[in-house]
C-alpha cells in the first residue's frame, strides 16, 4: 500500500491479488473488512481488471483497452500531422 502523488492509494498489484482473490470465491464484503477497502472502491477494482472475451477469443481488461484507445488517438493525431506534412512537401 503506497501512497502515490495522484491520490493513489494502494498500487495495481495490490489490487490485482484483491480482485483476484474476489474471483477465488471470497464475498467482497469480506474482502472490504479484511482489508480496510470501501466494497465501492473493490467494485470498481473488479470492473478495472477482469478480463472480457473478445470475438475473436482473446481477452483484455477495461484497462488494457484505456490503453489502446490512448494509443490509437495518438497515433491518430500523429498521423494527421504527418498528411499535413507531406502536403506541404508535394507543394515544393
């Protein structure tokens, strides 16, 4: 449990060995006394890390796909620079 700048609380792995512990069977009302944890803030840990299947039948967490979208906007805007650039160069 370390305390983070960002108002962090407690780190991923932390929350990960939560979660996983919620998947292993035990109640998250439970887990909330055991470990000092409000059951909203687990609730959404759970939403954050449990894996979704994907079509394809791969899996990916809510997380892993902020990350990817993060990604994508990016590589997006780096793009769009990119187009603009090489109308410019055409020019010349």
């Amino acid at each position: 449990m370390t305390n983070h700048k960002n108002g962090d609380r407690y780190s991923d792995d932390f929350r990960k060995m939560v979660v996983d512990l919620y998947h292993s069977g035990q109640p998250v009302k439970e887990l909330s006394s055991e470990y000092g944890v409000s059951e909203v803030t687990i609730y959404e840990w759970i939403k954050k890390f449990t894996p979704v299947e994907l079509e394809d039948g791969s899996s990916m967490t809510l997380d892993d796909y902020r990350k990817l979208q993060k990604q994508m906007h990016k590589l997006q805007g780096e793009n769009e620079i990119l187009k603009k650039a090489m109308a410019i160069f055409a020019k010349k």
